[in-house]
C-alpha cells in the first residue's frame, strides 16, 4: 500500500463524534410556545408552519443519526480492509 491512500478510522470516528453531538444539540431543542387562546387565523397558520418545521427537524435528526452510523461502519469495513491487505502484503 506504498504511496496508496489508506483508512483512518479515528478522523471517521471525529466525524461520527461530530454529528452525534449534532444530532443530540438538535434533540435540546423544545417545541416554540405558541398562543392557544386566540382564534385569529394568523394564529392557526403559525401553528400549522411550527408544526411542519419541527417535522423537518425530526427528519434531519433521523438522517444525521443514519449518516453517522454508515461512517462509522465504512470506517470499520475500510480498515479490516487496509489491514488484511497489509498482511497480504499489497
């Protein structure tokens, strides 16, 4: 593997670490009060926009929880790789 570009598993695992951290700011975040006391449709329109972004919330974090696992296993796969060649001497 002389000259060849080959796995770090520990800067893939940073990325893991990095988006995992992410992942789990995003879960602090708490639901935006909204007024339930007023019938204004103003009101109900906020209402349904504050609903729709926390949806697109939760399938951001979903895909960066799916996103950090695939890294983590390429890295994992891509260094048994490395180091089976390696005692093949390729």
């Amino acid at each position: 593997m002389r000259g060849e570009v080959a796995s770090n598993s520990s800067i893939a695992q940073s990325q893991v670490a990095t988006l995992q951290q992410a992942v789990a700011d995003a879960n602090d975040t708490q639901n935006p009060n909204t007024d339930t006391q007023t019938t204004l449709q103003g009101n109900t329109k906020l209402h349904s926009i504050t609903e729709q972004e926390m949806d697109m919330v939760g399938r951001f974090r979903t895909a960066f929880q799916t996103d950090a696992a695939n890294i983590g296993r390429v890295a994992q796969a891509m260094e048994i790789q490395d180091q089976q060649l390696a005692q093949k001497g390729e």
